[in-house]
C-alpha cells in the first residue's frame, strides 16, 4: 500500500463501537438523514431490517425509504407493513427511460427522499444490526470535512468465517490496486452500506446495475480527494450469496465501469452480452445474458 494511503486509513479508519447513539444525537443538530433500502425480492429480510431502524433510531433517522426495484414478491407489502416509506424504482422520474438494477435505485433515490446525509443499506442482510446505520452516520456527523463512508466487516461464507466477497477478491481488488491505488485502503470497496452528504452524492454520475459502488469510490475520489472519504468496521455481514454465473455479470458490470473511467468513454452506448457454459445432456451449452450498464448524469442537473 502507498504510504500516504496506510496513513489515510491510520486517519479515516473507525468502528462502530467508536459512535454511541447518544454522542450522534447530540451531533446530530438540524442535520437531517435519510436511510435508503434497494430492494428486489428481499421479502425474507426486508421486514426485519425497517423494523429495527424504526425501533432503535427513531430520533436518529428522518426518513426511511424502500426502494422496490421491480420485485416480484411482496417485498413493498412487507415492507410497508414493517413501517417503511416505500417507493417503486420506475415511479420515480416517470418521464426518463427507465434504466435497470441498483445503481438506478439508488439514483432515483435522491429525487425522493430530502435529508442532508443518505444512509444506504441492502436489504438482503441477515443478522442485521442498527449499528450499521449509527457507524457509518459517525464520521459523517462529527467531521465537516467528511463526505462519504463505507462499511466494512468480516464476510462468512458457509461454514467460515472468511471467504465470503468473491467479485470483491476476484476482480474489484485487483483493479482497484492496479488502476486506482489511492483506493486500496478500503477493506470492502463493494460494500452494499454507505453513507454520504447528499451535497457531494448529487454531484456524482450513478452507474446502473452493480457498477454503482466502484464508479462512487472513483468519482468522489475525484470530487472530494481521499481525505474526505473514509470506513467503518461494521463487524460482520451475513447475507444471501448469489450463484458463481449469476456474480459473473456483476464481475462484467464492474469491469465495465472500470473500462470506462479509464477509457473516459461514457456508459451505455453499446451492448455487453456475457456468454457462459451450463453441462446439459448435449454437452457445454452456451447461456447468454445482457449484462450492459448506463449511466445517469448527477442529480443536481436532473433537478434543477
Ligand atoms: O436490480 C436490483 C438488484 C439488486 N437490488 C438490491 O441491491 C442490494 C444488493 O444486491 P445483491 O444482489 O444482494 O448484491 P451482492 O451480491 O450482495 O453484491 C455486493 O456487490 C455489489 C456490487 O458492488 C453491490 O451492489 C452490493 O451492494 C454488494 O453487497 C439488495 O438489497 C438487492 O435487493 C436492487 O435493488 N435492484
Ligand atoms: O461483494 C461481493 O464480492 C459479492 O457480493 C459476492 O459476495 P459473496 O462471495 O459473499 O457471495
């Protein structure tokens, strides 16, 4: 790791346990925040996750919104049933072209809720605790000069304790120390929980789809340098575990995005299918899939 990034991380690194409920309610003054769920078919953890932000942060969190991203369970009744505002992905800015994925949710999301600081959290999470919410809203509350956190944590795969965040090793990683070593001191760059001021989230463009986390960490490093983002030991994170094809098009997304900070060609201007190989009785058939992402300009010219 570069020098100046070890120190960075010496500098930007906390835990949870460093953001006592009480000091951030004392910190909190007129700051108002939003905490922002996407969620597709996530009707088995959804409920539990609105429930226990309701229950333990109630003068904490200003807001809280489900993004239902074109599920097909009854994750927005659970949802709402749990004590959410929930908001359907292709409501939201009716007149644009609806784009797909997270990305898309989480860009939409700033059109509809209001607070100074956004809170996301995936929904698919087990085990969840509200640490999570007060962690990463720590630094974020005490420090001006603050303007995005990530969460970090240990991930359990099976029966370990370790392992889990397969495109992470795999592919983010790599990149990541190739291309973008200021970065490298983040222990979880795809983590799905992060908080930012929505003064400098605005200013950002989103990737759709699961470019979304690698294109914020590269373009908030542009925007604000390294010193204003930092990460939150967030303990541990159990959640569902997608098939290896299936994480092979997030692994696509997230190559694309790199491609195109690095290239400076824009997203969305061509198609990307990914072929794969399943063993059915005639042999290796191919499977293909439309793994292409966009991309949506910041939302400070969308609104204004
Ligand atoms: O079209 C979609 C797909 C997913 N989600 C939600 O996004 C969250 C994360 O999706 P998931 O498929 O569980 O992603 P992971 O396999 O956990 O992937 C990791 O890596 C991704 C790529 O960086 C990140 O987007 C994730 O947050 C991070 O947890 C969940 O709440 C999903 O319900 C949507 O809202 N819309
Ligand atoms: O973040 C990741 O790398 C992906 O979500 C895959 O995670 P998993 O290997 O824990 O399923």
């Amino acid at each position: 790791m570069l020098p100046e990034v070890l120190a960075w991380s010496g500098r930007r690194s906390s835990s949870a346990s460093d953001w006592p409920l009480p000091a951030l309610l004392d910190a909190k003054g007129t700051t108002t925040i939003s905490v922002v769920l996407p969620a597709r078919n996530e009707r088995e953890t959804v409920g539990e996750i609105v429930a226990a932000i309701r229950r333990d942060l109630p003068g904490l969190v200003d807001e809280l919104v489900v993004i239902d991203s074109r599920s097909t369970d009854d994750t927005a009744a659970v949802a709402l049933k749990a004590g959410a505002t929930v908001i359907a992905q292709d409501e939201i800015l009716p007149d644009l072209k609806p784009l797909d994925g997270k990305g898309e949710a989480l860009w939409k999301s700033l059109a509809v809720t209001s607070g100074d600081l956004l809170v996301f959290i995936d929904s698919d999470l087990r085990e969840f605790e509200t640490s999570f919410v007060t962690g990463l809203l720590g630094p974020l509350l005490t420090d001006p000069t603050v303007a995005y956190v990530k969460g970090c944590y240990d991930r359990p795969f099976g029966a370990e304790q370790t392992g889990g965040g397969r495109v992470t090793e795999l592919v983010a990683r790599p990149l990541i120390n190739l291309h973008w070593p200021e970065l490298a001191g983040f222990v979880q760059p795809l983590s799905g929980e992060y908080a930012g001021r929505r003064t400098a989230l605005e200013r950002v463009p989103f990737v759709t789809g699961y470019g979304v986390e690698l294109g914020l960490l590269i373009d908030l490093l542009g925007l604000c340098g390294l010193d204003a983002l930092a990460q939150v030991d967030l303990g541990r994170r159990v959640h569902s575990h997608q098939s290896t094809e299936a994480l092979g098009g997030m692994a696509a997304q997230i190559m694309q995005t790199a491609w195109s900070r690095l290239t400076g060609v824009p997203l969305g201007s061509g198609q990307m299918r990914l072929t794969q190989f399943r063993r059915s009785a005639l042999g290796h058939e191919p499977v293909e899939h439309d793994v292409s992402v966009a991309q949506r300009p910041p939302m400070a010219g969308v609104l204004s």
